[in-house]
C-alpha cells in the first residue's frame, strides 16, 4: 500500500469508526479520544497528540468541520479547510484514526467511540469537558495535558497581522 493511502484510510466516518474501535477493543487496545479544531498545525497540538497517544495503545482525533470551526472561532476561521486538517492529522504516527464532527461539540462522537480515555488541553477543567460524564460513566478516565506556553493558534495569525 502506498503512503499516502495509508495515510488517507485513517481518516474515518463514525459508522467505520465504531466498527474499528470495536475490533480494537476485542483485541485488547485501550482507545484515546481527543478531539478539536486543529488549524495551523503546530507545537502545541503535536505534543497534545503525542501525550494523548502515549496514554493508550489507539489515539483517536475528533475533527471539527469547517462549519463547526466557524461556529466556534468565526467567519475567517478556519485557516487551514477540513480535508487538509484531516489529511496532516491521520500522517502522524502518533493517531491512528481521525473523524470529523459537524456540531458544536463532539459529544455525540465520544458516545459512538466510547473512548478509554478522554483527553483535552490543559486551559480545560475535567468537570467542563464535553463528554467527561458519560466516559466515566463506562469506566474510562478523563485528563488534561497541560498547554506548551507561546502556542497556539490565535497567538500565530495574531503575529501574522502584524508582520
């Protein structure tokens, strides 16, 4: 199989999803999820995937669509369209599926998944995220990867405007 399809087959709707987490899950692996916007990949997102992943054996990267993106950030985001997001997230050794989601928050991809563990960033408190409630409901565990100070998103389009 060539790289790049490789690359592409990781990224999954939910119906295909459920049905790899469920073949993971008999196998053994603990799945992570983690999901958000991704745009303008950088510092910060790589070392929130790579500890995310180094908490399972399956990382799990739920993608906000454009739509989604716009909703939450506004009319000039996202930077980067979905496809390209999604593309530059499944090439990461690190994740090993990434779906997209169309709605504000990605409760409903979390129940389809039903992650062993739930990860977001560190600017969250675990009783605010999406999802905690019912993860540990099923006996999973939810954490925060503390941030990687200077990075993010907003900060880089911030020191572009005023190049």
């Amino acid at each position: 199989m060539q790289k790049l399809q490789w690359i592409q087959n990781k990224i999954l709707n939910s119906d295909d999803l459920k049905r790899i987490c469920n073949v993971w899950r008999s196998t053994g692996n603990k799945i992570v999820f983690t999901n958000g916007c991704f745009d303008i990949l950088h510092h910060g997102h790589i070392h929130l995937l790579a500890e995310a992943a180094s908490l399972g054996n399956k990382l799990i990267v739920g993608l906000n669509t454009d739509s989604s993106v716009r909703k939450l950030k506004g009319a000039d985001r996202p930077v980067t369209q979905e496809n390209d997001r999604a593309l530059q997230l499944a090439a990461m050794l690190v994740v090993d599926a990434v779906c997209f989601f169309d709605e504000e928050t990605p409760e409903e991809l979390i129940k389809t998944v039903t992650p062993d563990v739930l990860v977001k960033g560190g600017d969250y408190e675990i009783k605010d995220i999406v999802g905690a409630d019912y993860v540990q409901s099923h006996g999973g565990t939810v954490t925060t990867i503390p941030f990687v100070q200077g990075y993010s998103t907003s900060s880089i389009l911030e020191r572009i405007k005023k190049l």
